[in-house]
C-alpha cells in the first residue's frame, strides 16, 4: 500500500508516518503544491496513492483547491475516489467523517 501525508506540522507527519509504517509505504509532504507535485510524478510512472492523508488547515493553499487537483490527477487514471475527512486535534477531540 502506498500513502501520502501531506500536514505543515512535522510532528504530525511523524505520527501518522509511525502508524503506517508497518503495512504501508510512506511518503510526506509539508505544502499543498509539494502533494500535487508528488502526485503528478507517481502518475507519470503509472502510480497512484492508496491513502492521502491532508491536512486540513495548512497556510499556503486552500485545501479544498488541493484536493481538487489531486481528483484531477487521479482521475486521469480512472482511480476510484473516497473522501474521509479528519479534523484535527488529535489529543482533545479526534473526529473523522466518511
């Protein structure tokens, strides 16, 4: 399995990173343009991510707009699509929608 993290918090993508490790093949981003990028390089070789993990709240791209551009790349490839969404604060308030 091969996933994408894509969170500004280095801490996070730590965390996330130590949960996958065992059963997934994991890579990181900390930017929004950093994650279309790896996208559109693992599509250029015929890959696509299994699990992306975003964060929903990073400084420098709307993650909605990051999102989109990621469905664009993958649908190029006629990869299904499943929205789960989390919002953070892991230590107080976990809440995940599907």
């Amino acid at each position: 399995m091969k996933t994408l993290r894509v969170d500004d918090d280095p801490v996070t993508r730590a965390l996330l990173g130590k949960m996958l490790a065992d059963f997934a093949d994991c890579e990181t981003a900390a930017r929004g343009a950093e994650a279309i990028d790896r996208c559109q390089d693992n599509q250029k070789n015929g890959i696509s991510f299994d699990i992306i993990t975003l964060d929903i709240s990073m400084p420098d791209t709307d993650e909605k707009q990051v999102l989109r551009k990621i469905h664009t790349i993958e649908a190029e490839k006629h990869v299904p699509k499943y929205h789960f969404r989390f919002l953070k604060n892991l230590a107080r308030n976990p809440i995940v929608w599907i």
